[in-house]
C-alpha cells in the first residue's frame, strides 16, 4: 500500500488556469459548458459501477448512505453535490482556492453538507474511502505514479475508485485540442495532448500502485446521440478501479 508522500503532485499554472475558471464553473452556458454536458455521463457510469460494487438497489434513491466519498480534482463541485445526494459523506479536494471556495458557496446555497478542501491530496493525510474519483485530473499533475499512490492511500479496503482521463490519440489532439479549443468550446490552455494518458500507460500507473483497472469504456461523441459510453476509446475513458 502506497503512503502519502511528501513531494508534490499540483502543477502551480494549471491550478491557476482553472481558478481563473471558478466564478463560471456552475453556468451551463459558460467556459464550462461541456463539463455540464460531460458530468450526466459520468454519472451514469458512476452509478452502475457503485451498484455492481456495493450491491446496491438500482432503483435506490441513496445508493451511498453510510459511505465516505472522495472527488479529488473536483473544481467547484459538479461531481461532489450528485455524489452527496446520493447519500455520501463527501469529501472534495482541488488545488484552487478560488474553485474551493465557489464550491463551498453553491453546496451552502444547496443546502448541502460538503467538506471541501485546498490542496494537495498526498499531503492531506486522507484515508478510508469507499468511493474515490478523479475526472479529468490525472493528466493535469506533477507526478502521475505520485498522484496515484495518494489516490490509493486514501481508498478504504474494498472500496472503489472511478477515474477518466483522455487518450493520447491522433484523434484527441485534434478534437480536444486543436479543434475544441480553436473553436472556444473549451477554453484555451485547458489541455496539454502530451499530458494525456493511454489505457495501457493508466493501467502500469495503478497496477504499480497496487490496484487494479477493470475494462476502460469511452467517452464518445456522435451528431445522433452527443455524448456517450462507448467501446471507442479514441477520445475519452473512464474505469473502475479496485485492489
């Protein structure tokens, strides 16, 4: 089992690109447009993993009551406030104070009882979560192998984790880049294609850490259905993650 270590995963320039984002984090119109369109995805994915895990009732209105969740990453809070309404003790992390403090805002405003908190998750002394995600994250880091031992340490025995990330394809560079980018769908200096991580590459990083990744689905886009599970890893994927 990995422990947090005392060396650094926050890259200072990304967490100020994405604080700079904060106080239009939660307009679905805004800069972060696409994480409102995204985050239903994930979810669906999120909720059919926790039931196969945990055995939990599909039709549960609180699949989680009675367990501790961790969103590491988790900007002003678009993944922590659905995984509280599931009925999770949540705890968010995110390297922006400007994030942190607008999630804290929108989760009072919710009347939701969210423990956010800035900073780096290896020196945060976290541990014992059942659920532990991180969207989007990993390829935003200091030290991937780092930043996954801490993910580790802070999961619980039998608990599960949810990761995405995108893939370093031809084809990510440029729709997600070059392309999402260009045309302000995302805003500029949000992805770096060389940062990205492939599934094989993912699956060296967590099985060094101890765990393991179960069969990676994608996150595609079509005309017909917009965003959407998928076999096709090209873009985006996401996957569960045990001991």
């Amino acid at each position: 089992m990995s422990n947090a270590t005392s060396a650094h995963t926050i890259r200072p320039d990304e967490a100020a690109h994405f604080g700079r984002l904060a106080a239009d984090w939660w307009n679905p119109k805004g800069s972060s447009a696409m994480l409102h369109k995204l985050n239903p995805v994930r979810l669906g994915f999120i909720r059919e993993a926790i039931d196969s895990h945990f055995g939990s009732d599909s039709r549960s209105l609180k699949p989680l009551a009675g367990r501790r969740a961790l969103d590491v990453g988790c900007g002003a809070g678009l993944l922590c406030e659905p995984l509280a309404r599931l009925g999770a003790d949540v705890t968010g992390v995110d390297a922006a104070q400007e994030n942190v403090a607008a999630a804290r805002l929108h989760a009072e405003g919710s009347g939701l009882a969210i423990d956010y908190r800035c900073g780096d998750v290896g020196q945060l002394g976290l541990a014992g979560y059942d659920l532990v995600t991180s969207m989007e994250v990993i390829e935003h880091v200091a030290d991937k192998a780092l930043f996954v031992g801490a993910l580790e340490a802070a999961l619980a025995e039998g608990g599960l984790m949810i990761l995405s990330t995108p893939n370093r394809t031809t084809r990510s560079r440029l729709l997600l880049v070059e392309g999402a980018e260009g045309v302000g769908m995302v805003p500029k200096g949000t992805h770096h294609w060389t940062d990205f991580v492939t599934p094989v590459e993912l699956h060296d990083l967590l099985s060094a850490a101890g765990l393991k990744m179960g069969n990676p689905m994608g996150i595609a886009w079509s005309v017909s259905r917009g965003l959407h599970i998928s076999d096709d890893l090209a873009l985006n994927y996401i996957v569960t993650v045990t001991r």
